[in-house]
C-alpha cells in the first residue's frame, strides 16, 4: 500500500508564493518521475510541472518562470514552489508519482490540496 500526503496550499494573495509538498509512504522500492497536476472548477485536469528520476525538469508554458519543482528522494518527496501567483492558478492541486513498490509498478496520486489566489 502507497500513500501520498500533500501539503502547503492556502489562500495566497495575487503575487505570493506558496510551497506545495507531497510525500509518498508504504512500500515503495523506487521512484520514477514525480508530476504536480491542477483542475480549476469547471475545466479539466492539466499537467504543470514534471521532474525525472534523473531530475530533468518540464514546465507547462503557463508556469514556466514562475513554479520550480523539485524533489528529495531521501524523503521520497516532491515539491512544488509556486512565486508570483495570479487569479488563474487557483486551482485543486494533485501529486502524482510512478513508483515501483510491492504492488508493481503503480502511478499513485494525492488526495489534491486547493490553491486560492485572491485578494
């Protein structure tokens, strides 16, 4: 059994900065890449931001210069560092991690944490 816990989101003022965490438990042999998904009400899930195994990184054009993310396999974490928020990126935020733990490989997601953007 994979579990992952997400954290850090809130309501956040246009221009802020929030860091989301996601961390994955249970048994978990190796991890591959590690993804930050977003839905906003109304629209359909979208991927943000992606980091491999060998930590090369990729960004939808509408975050790129403003999310970074990272991850601490030490923890089996991964980050997401949000800066200069606006209005349009309030959102639920998912994690999503492809993982080979006892079960196989699985692809495991978080329980989603809501990002708010306004003043």
């Amino acid at each position: 059994q994979v579990q992952l816990v997400e954290s850090g989101g809130g309501l956040v003022q246009p221009g802020g900065s929030l860091r989301l965490s996601c961390a994955a438990s249970g048994s978990i042999f190796s991890i591959n890449a590690m993804k930050w998904y977003r839905q906003a009400p109304g629209k359909e899930r979208e991927l943000v931001a992606g980091i491999t195994s060998g930590e090369l990184t990729s960004y939808a054009d509408c975050v790129k210069g403003r999310f970074t993310i990272s991850r601490d396999n030490a923890k089996n974490t991964v980050y997401l560092h949000m800066s200069s928020l606006t209005p349009e990126d309030t959102a639920v935020y998912y994690c999503n991690i492809d993982l080979r733990g006892g079960l196989g490989f699985v692809s495991a997601w978080g329980q989603g944490t809501q990002v708010t953007v306004s003043s």
